[in-house]
C-alpha cells in the first residue's frame, strides 16, 4: 500500500484508481515474471559467453590424444578437443532450455484476488470479453506472447520449480565440467589461470589449487539444492493461495540466479585462460597404450589365423603381469617388450613399435569436433570467435 500511495503522490489525476480491483499479487507476480525473463536473457548470454571461449579450446587442440577414462581408471584415447565439446554438449543443452523458456514464459495478467476475475468483470459491467481483452492488453505491453490460462491469487509456483529446475540444469553442466577440470589439473593435464601474485596455498608454496572450479562446484552445489525449495513450496500451496512461499522465494530463486551468474563466469574465465600441458598427456598415454594396443593385436592375431580365445588368455596373463610390476616395483609399462619375447605374438613383432603411436588410438575424435562445432554450436551462436566484452576475469 505504501507503493499505492507514492504512486498516486507522482499521478494524482490517477491516484483515484490505482490498484482497482487488483490485489497486491497482480504487482508482484507479474513483476516477478518480468525479472525472471530479464534475468533468463542475461544468463543465456553467460551462456553463449562461455560457449565462445570453449569453442576456442576445441578448435585448438582437435587433434592433442590424451588419456581417456571411465570409472576415473584409464580407457581409450581421445582428444582434447573432443572432452571439451563433450563439456559444451551440456551447456549447448541448458541454451537451447534458457531460449525456450525465455519465448514460452507466461504473464500472470489481471486475474483478481482469487483468479476469477470478478472485480475487473464487475468494473466493465459485466462484459467478459473486455476483461479478456484487458488480460491480452496488459501481457502485450509487458511483451509476453503468453497468459498463464488460469490462476488463483497467483500463478502456479510449478513455475517457479521450472525456473529452478532450469538453473539446476546450468549447475550439473557446471559442476561436470568443474569436477572433471579439477581431475585433470590433479592429473597434470591442464591447470586454471594462474596470476602473477596469486597465492596458491598459505601454507605450501609451490601448490596452485584449483580453487575457480572448486568454487564453481561449490555453487553448483547450492542451485541444485535450492531447487527443492520450488518443488515444496509448489507441492503445499494452500487452495488459491498461501503466504509461506513469499520468504522462501525471495531468498531461493534470486540466490539462484546469482549463482549460475557467478558460475558462468568462472567458467568463462577458466576457459580462456586454461593452460594445457601435451608432454604430461604424452606420458600418460605412453604408459597406458601398450594395454590399449592389445585389442589391435587380437585382431590381428585372427586374421593371421590365430584363435582368439588363446590369444586372449595369453595377453590377459601379460597384461596381468606388466600392470603388477608397474605397481608394485614402479617400472615403466613393461607389456611390450613382454608380447616381443613371445613367440605367439611373433605376427606382430616387427610392427608393434610403430602401432603405439598416440593418434591411432584416438578413433573419430577430431572429425567428432568439427562435427559438433558445425553442426550444434554454430547454429546455436554462429561462428564468430570474438568473446564477449565484459569480465570474464575473476
């Protein structure tokens, strides 16, 4: 009410009609509505931001093999370039999200204090197709294509959990790509942006944690629990309305918003900056490609007329034997030099130094890049390379 009176204070030719047959819920849910979108605009644009810059990385290094892994033990190969578009993979998907619920948001509209309308019915004499008019004429000006279709005192707070939901989606993409950034730099692989004076550690030295995706992780962590605080307070709104949600909701969804802010921007940061290193995803690769080889020479082995299950059973007990030496007397991968004195494995003595090359182990993972970056990213945001103007550096 206070706003009522300061308003009709700056339009007193008005003031004798302000908020006529509205109820404070006409104000704030719809106004409500309007942030959100504005706020949906600016995170689509963080995400088109760090978009841009991990489209750079890709493109750089396409070609750079480096250790693949499931269960975090060592896998095949794959490119560099191709772990980052599986990174922008997921936030690809969370902006195709963002524009679709940015062009499907609906306005509240003038609905009245339980949703029927009846005030504004009984202010137009009892015309409803002037009330709906009134309805299409406020969300026009607004710039809303939508009506919510029907409300009580407010629209549906299954909105609001959509909207949460929707930045949780952000924060799993974000926390993903943290998580596995800070494997990697523990791995020597890549490191964070690391500033002249920056202190890596009180204590030690020589450390340079990896403290930007630690603290995107951290807010990630934050969203997706914040999330749950739509769904309950969707789940136990009262008939046409109750008031434990207005608390809840001014803390939750714009904590949530900044968030995802601050997360995409570390992200941009992090993917401008990054420093890769080839010569540790070269050892790396070099002490694991023996194992990778072996399906290879099991193949190979067939088409010599070899019978694979022996020929299975004999590099599984190798296999077995190089990977206890490495780790119990530290040795470099002894594996090949093993199928080399082995003489059920002479059809490919003479060609085993020369299959152990990095690319061959790497499939279609370059190809897969350009793929994705013509085929997802450039009809998402085009192809400039030129990144965005404002602080991507934190």
């Amino acid at each position: 009410m206070a706003h009522v009176h300061h308003y009709g204070d700056l339009a007193p030719s008005a003031r004798g009609i302000l908020h006529l047959g509205a109820t404070s819920c006409y104000v704030t849910d719809n106004g409500d509505l309007v942030i959100y979108r504005e706020a949906l605009r600016e995170i689509q644009r963080r995400l088109e931001q760090s978009l841009v810059l991990l489209r750079q990385q890709a493109r750089a290094h396409r070609d750079l093999p480096c250790l693949g892994y499931t269960h975090f033990q060592p896998a095949q190969p794959l490119t560099f370039g191709k772990r980052v578009v599986l990174w922008m993979n997921d936030l690809a998907m969370d902006l195709v999200e963002v524009r679709r619920l940015i062009e499907e948001l609906p306005f509240r509209g003038a609905k009245g204090t339980t949703g029927t309308q009846a005030s504004y019915l009984a202010l137009f004499d009892g015309d409803h197709t002037k009330v709906r008019e009134l309805d299409r004429k406020i969300a026009t000006k607004m710039g809303f294509a939508r009506l919510v279709p029907v409300s009580g005192q407010t629209y549906s707070r299954k909105i609001d959990h959509g909207i949460l939901s929707l930045l949780a989606g952000i924060a799993q993409s974000a926390s993903k790509f943290g998580t596995d950034f800070r494997l990697l730099s523990h791995e020597g692989e890549i490191s964070e942006p690391f500033t002249e004076k920056q202190i890596g550690s009180s204590a030690m030295a020589y450390k340079r944690n990896p403290m930007r995706t630690e603290r995107v992780c951290s807010l990630s962590r934050l969203v997706l629990q914040l999330t749950m605080t739509g769904a309950h307070t969707a789940a136990t709104q009262w008939l046409e309305r109750t008031l434990d949600d207005s608390a809840i909701r001014r803390i939750s969804i714009p904590e949530a918003f900044l968030a995802i802010d601050a997360i995409l921007l570390l992200i941009s940061n992090v993917a401008e900056g990054m420093r890769v290193y080839p010569g540790m995803m070269a050892r790396h690769l070099d002490e694991q490609l023996p194992f990778m080889a072996t399906e290879e020479i099991l193949m190979r082995g067939v088409q010599e007329g070899g019978d694979r299950q022996d020929l299975h059973g004999k590099v599984r007990v190798l296999a077995i034997e190089a990977g206890r030496q490495m780790k119990e007397d530290g040795v470099s991968n002894p594996l090949v030099g093993m199928i080399k004195q082995d003489p059920a494995f002479a059809f490919i003595h003479q060609e085993l130094d020369s299959m152990l090359t990095h690319a061959r182990f790497v499939g279609r993972s370059p190809e897969q890049v350009d793929e994705f970056l013509s085929e997802v990213i450039e009809p998402l945001i085009g192809d400039s390379e030129t990144a965005f103007e404002d602080e991507v550096r934190v």
